[in-house]
C-alpha cells in the first residue's frame, strides 16, 4: 500500500492541489512540507493531534517537516469559523505558549534538524515595513476575491476589520518564506484552511513561477458533527498539567460507539490490517479500550498509559483505587468550610453555581462513594485535610485536596 493510500484509507485526505502530481511525489520522492500552529494557549489540544498523526505518517515515509508557530500571525487571529475578532494577545504571552508548543511538539515529532525543524513567523512578519508588503504582496490578492471565500464572507454582517482581512496575505506570506528558505512545496492543514492555503500556493506561483501543493484533512469531530476538542466547555489538552493523562484516556474511552474505529484509524499508528482484526473480533468497550490506551501511550508514555487502565477498571468495578485518579488541590480555601457548590466549579466538574445544583439534586455527584442529594452541603477544611474523592456521574472521578 503506498502512502497516499494508507492516508485516505486512514480518512485523512480531504482536499489536494494537482492531486495526481502531489501523489506521485508524495509516494515516490522526498518532499518538506509545513502546517502552521497559531499560539493562542500554552498547550496543543487534542484538535491539533491530527494533523500531528498526519506529520508522524509523512515524516514516517522520509519527507521532511516544518513545525511553523505562529509568532506573528497569532498577533492578528485568523477569521476562520469566528463570529466575532479574536482577543488580542500580548507578545509575551504569545512568546511564552510558543515555547510550550515547542516543547510538546518535539516530544511528538522527530525534530532533530534533518527530518523536521521549527520556523517562527514572527521572523519575518513582526518587522515588515507596510508600504513594501503591500507593494511586493497586497498587489497579487483580489479583494473581490477574497470576499468570496466563507472565511470572510461569513463576517461581513458581523463587522470583519482590515487587520483580521489582512491574515489570508500573511499565512499566505509564510509559504513564500518557506519555499525560498527551506525549498517547502507542501502546505497542510485543516479544512477550514483551504481559503488560506489557497492563497499560498497561488503567490507562490506567481512571485516564483514554481508549482506548489496542499493538501487538507478533516476537522476531527464526531458523528454528531460536534467538534473535538472540548469536553463540557473545557478543552481537552495535551499537556499533562492541564488535561491529566487519566481524564485523556476517560475521554476517548467515552466517546460514541460510532467513533471508535474511524478514531482508531486517524488517531493511532495501529496497522490497518490490526484495525480491521480488532473491529470484526473484539466488542465494542474492548475496542474503546484499545483506542483510548493507544492514544495515552503515544501521547504520555506506556507508563501513564499503563496506569490510567489499570486505574479505570478499577473504578468501573467499583474498586475504587485512588492512586492513580486525577486529583485536585484547593489553594485559596479562607475559612474552615467551603460550600460544595462553590467546590464543584472551583474543581472544574461544573461551570456554574446553577449547573452544580441541578446536578446533585438529579444525583449526579457522590463523595466518598456516597450519593449527595443536598445542594446547601459544605466540605470541612479537616475533611479535605484527610482528602476526598467526588464521583460525577458514573465515570468521572476526583481527588480533592488542600
């Protein structure tokens, strides 16, 4: 099976220029090849684990990867799917998730210089003069144009402003950039890019007179169309300090049934051959147990792999073993008591004082094993002192501490 065709039977293809060149190459030569990351957080979540999975499988068959992070068009925000202008970011706030990215993006990919290397595009876009930019790029984009494209036209009732107008030119820019510096002939991304990546192989072409490719993958959503990524309005992240490798493995163990195989194809490095083995011989939460432990394990390490099915068995058999159970700690405890509503949000199991009441008294939260009907509770320092373990529903589970 050649490449390409390990990657669409994977479900990873969706859009490609010239796609019978751009196959060729891709199975029959070496190319570089780039996706840009914006640093609008401190860490990469689970929605970027695709495209990371797509560097792994090209990096695999000996092309060469560019991580590009976005230092300077994180200072604009892509329109892309917004309804409204992006928050604007501090440089050094953007600087210091730039370092995070990375850090987590090298402990994923082989980044040694030789198989992948970092650009930053706040290099080249943080110091443009603008009479020179818009002479030498503003000159090969029509407005017309770019208004057709849904990223844009999608604003327009809104309000669209001229410096978020202005990102398509300056990812567009960094494809430039990178096929002068690096040779890069390659553009990937999601398929909410294709507008932007459009417009960098059409500058290309016409500042450099050369043929450049792209090629998208799908959003990862799930078969209801919801987006991944986000888990009861909170991201889920690679880092473990933010999203523990426990809740990382509980939240693919959750998903839909009808997920779990197209997850497994994209999300893990499981020959196809063992995906179909596992789809026709194993039942459906042997198959969710398969997908979640592979996710871990390549995301943490065996180890935390290792931990996190040991520890969910143990609490879906109701033996619960806390020593391996994600875990919070209360630090701005004032008082010798705290209300549990007020501790459920703190903790992060609810987003508000109204959703904590609904669900304990619908009997949705435990503590200590113990069913809590009682919305007007309050958890003593001492308790949390000698810690407590509250259940929401029936698979999450909390260490909770000061």
């Amino acid at each position: 099976m050649t490449l390409v065709e390990e990657l669409k039977a994977r479900g990873f293809i969706e859009q490609m220029t010239y796609e019978d060149e751009l196959t060729d190459k891709l199975n029959n030569s070496k190319m570089t090849f780039y996706a840009g990351f914006d640093c609008t957080a401190d860490s990469l979540t689970v929605g970027h684990y695709l495209l990371i999975c797509l560097f792994k499988h090209l990096q695999n068959a000996g092309h060469k990867a560019i991580c590009m992070i976005g230092g300077g068009t994180t200072m604009i925000g892509d329109p892309s799917g917004r309804t409204d202008m992006r928050r604007l970011m501090s440089r050094e706030f953007i600087d210091n998730n730039a370092k995070h990215f990375e850090i987590q993006l090298s402990s994923l990919l082989n980044m040694d210089g030789a198989h992948g290397i970092f650009m930053n595009n706040k290099d080249w876009l943080l110091d443009l003069n603008f009479l020179d930019f818009v002479r030498e790029i503003g000159t090969q984009f029509s407005v017309k144009r770019m208004l057709q494209f849904d990223c844009y036209k999608n604003r327009l009732d809104q309000g669209l402003t001229f410096f978020e107008f202005s990102y398509m030119l300056m990812q567009s820019y960094d494809y430039l950039q990178l096929y002068r510096k690096h040779h890069c002939t390659l553009q990937v991304g999601g398929n909410d890019q294709w507008s932007n990546m459009l417009g960098g192989y059409e500058l290309v072409k016409q500042m450099e007179g050369e043929t450049v490719y792209n090629m998208t993958i799908p959003l990862l959503t799930t078969a209801d169309g919801v987006k991944m990524g986000k888990s009861m309005g909170n991201a889920i992240w690679l880092s473990k300090e933010k999203t523990s490798p426990f809740d990382l493995y509980q939240y693919f163990r959750n998903v839909d049934d009808r997920d779990v195989i197209r997850f497994m194809k994209l999300l893990t490095f499981l020959p196809l051959n063992e995906i179909a083995r596992i789809e026709k011989e194993e039942e459906i939460n042997r198959q969710k147990e398969i997908l979640a432990y592979e996710i871990t394990k390549d995301i943490h390490g065996k180890n935390e792999a290792d931990k996190a099915i040991k520890t969910a068995r143990a609490l879906f058999s109701g033996q619960i073993n806390a020593e391996n159970m994600p875990e919070f700690v209360l630090e701005d405890m004032e008082g010798d008591e705290i209300g549990l509503l007020a501790l459920l949000v703190k903790a992060g199991l609810c987003n508000s004082n109204s959703e904590a009441r609904n669900l304990i008294t619908g009997g949705g939260i435990s503590i200590d094993n113990k069913k809590i009907n009682d919305p007007k509770i309050r958890i003593s320092k001492s308790e949390l002192e000698k810690e407590i373990i509250i259940q929401k529903g029936k698979k999450v589970f909390l260490k909770v501490r000061i």
